[in-house]
C-alpha cells in the first residue's frame, strides 16, 4: 500500500482546499490535488491525495470511500503509477 489516494468522481468546482479538509478526518494530509484542464481551469472530475502514512492512506480509503463531497459521492482508491507513453 502506497500513501497516494486516487479520488474520483468530484464536483467540478472542488478546490485543492476543499479536498485537504476532506481528507483531513483521517489524518495528516501532505498534499491535495485536483486536476484541472489547462485550458479552462475547470476541474476533471478527479484528484489525487497524499497522506502521511500507508495506514492513513487506508485509514482514508475505508473511511471516506463513498462519502459526501461538494454534494457528490466520491470513490476513494489507491492510486496507481502512469502508465509509460
């Protein structure tokens, strides 16, 4: 288990600060990151989480899968590497 979380299905208007207080019931938070597009700022739909341990990071994916966001269900997963291009 790694301490990046993949989280999905975000309102658009979700901050990078919005997420960190979210995240933050389930311990220390290293950093938050909606991914926005490049050319209108608007977010994806997704972000990524760092936290500070792997038990956090499985403390959060237990506790905050499913949970209430910005009016919106999130999904909580490990976060996977890129795949090579």
């Amino acid at each position: 288990m790694t301490n990046k979380l993949f989280i999905g299905s975000l309102d658009y208007a979700t901050t990078d600060a919005q997420l960190q207080d979210h995240f933050a019931q389930a311990g220390t938070v290293l950093s938050a990151k909606v991914i926005v597009d490049r050319n209108t700022g608007v977010g994806k739909g997704f972000g990524f989480v760092e936290m500070s341990t792997p038990e956090e990071a499985k403390a959060a994916m237990d506790k905050l899968n499913g949970s209430d966001l910005n009016g919106r269900s999130i999904a909580v997963k490990e976060a996977t590497p890129r795949p090579e291009r």
